[in-house]
C-alpha cells in the first residue's frame, strides 16, 4: 500500500501490507485484518470504526478507514480504500456547537457500532462508546443510529433534548449519525420571552 510521507508526496514503492487476512482480535475488539476482511466478506463498500492507526513514519493518529472491495462480477481481488484522520470531525462538531444555541448543547458524530468518533465539548471521548457515556439507555440509541433513523427525545428527568439523525456514508450500509444535545430552557427560551411579553 502506499502511506503519503509527511509533506503529502508519495513514496515510490509501496509499503507491504502485514496481517491484513489476520482474524486476532486487537485491544480495541476490531481484528487485526478488519479493513481487508469485512471488505472480502462484505464483497461491498466498508467503514472501519475509529481507531488508532499508526503510520509508517511512527505517527499514531485516529482514523476511519474506508474501504471498497475490487472485484470483477462476484469475484474479490482485493481492497483500495484510504484511512481517513478523523481529528477534523472534532473542530467542525465545536464550530456546529457554537453556531447552535451559542454552544449551549453537544455535538457528536458516533459511528455504526457506538463508537464515539468526535465530540464538541470533550474530545477525550474519542473510541470510548455509547455504553461507556449512556449507560442507562445505549441499546436504545445505538438502534437508531445502526437503522439510519433520526429521533429527537427529551429525558424527563434532565430536561435535555436529545436528537440524532443519520450520516450516509457512501454505500457502507452501516450509517453514523451526528447527536445533538441541548437543555430544554435554551431550545424554548425564544418562545418562552415571545410568550412572556404578550
């Protein structure tokens, strides 16, 4: 494969592929070949939920890879895809934020599986999962996110809206979806000061 050097260029020989037909499970539970393995089983489009990849030049950064099989008709030949540094999700979920009630609520963008890929008020939340920030109600959540289903709920006991609509990535299958969070006053307050100067 080839891993653009740090100015951007590519190298002129390619990089051998190691363990991309492993099935070893890694730290994070995805397999050791899951970019090439899920594209051959899938024989369609593929996104691997964030992880920490490290590059040939050392540097370890989280990305989501996407991969696409190359076949002819029903026959699998291979993969091309790219690993995409997901660092820039982050800034554009702060700039949503702010532009949204004056970042009063929180933005995220979680994957197909929980994964939390970016998150406007605390990006140390990068790969930990709906199950680790919701436990009360993360297999609700996670449904609507794996089904591709926008939802927008209020949770009784904190006043927070809660809504989640759907990311389409390309022929994946396997939508993300972008949360937004935000306390109920804050969402009413334009209607609650039209409603008191009557």
């Amino acid at each position: 494969c080839w891993r653009r050097n740090s100015d951007g260029s590519l190298p002129e020989t390619p990089v051998p592929l190691k363990s991309y037909e492993s099935k070893e499970l890694r730290s994070d539970g995805l397999r050791e070949g899951e970019f090439y393995l899920r594209a051959k089983e899938d024989k369609s489009d593929v996104i691997i939920d964030p992880h920490v990849f490290e590059f040939a030049n050392g540097e370890k950064a989280w990305v989501a890879s996407l991969i696409s099989p190359v076949k002819v008709g029903d026959n699998f030949f291979g993969i091309t895809g790219v690993d995409l540094k997901i660092d820039f999700l982050t800034a554009l979920c702060q700039e949503a934020d702010k532009e949204l009630f004056n970042g009063a609520g929180t933005v995220s963008v979680i994957s197909n599986s929980g994964v939390i890929a970016a998150h406007s008020d605390t990006p140390a939340l990068l790969g930990k999962t709906l199950k680790d920030i919701m436990p009360e109600d993360w297999k609700e959540d996670l449904a609507y996110i794996q089904n591709g289903k926008s939802m927008l709920e209020i949770d009784g006991g904190t006043n927070i809206y809660e809504c989640f609509m759907p990311i389409r990535i390309g022929k994946t299958g396997t939508p993300w979806a972008i949360a937004i969070t935000m306390p109920k006053d804050i969402v009413l307050a334009d209607a609650l000061k039209m409603a008191s100067d009557m």
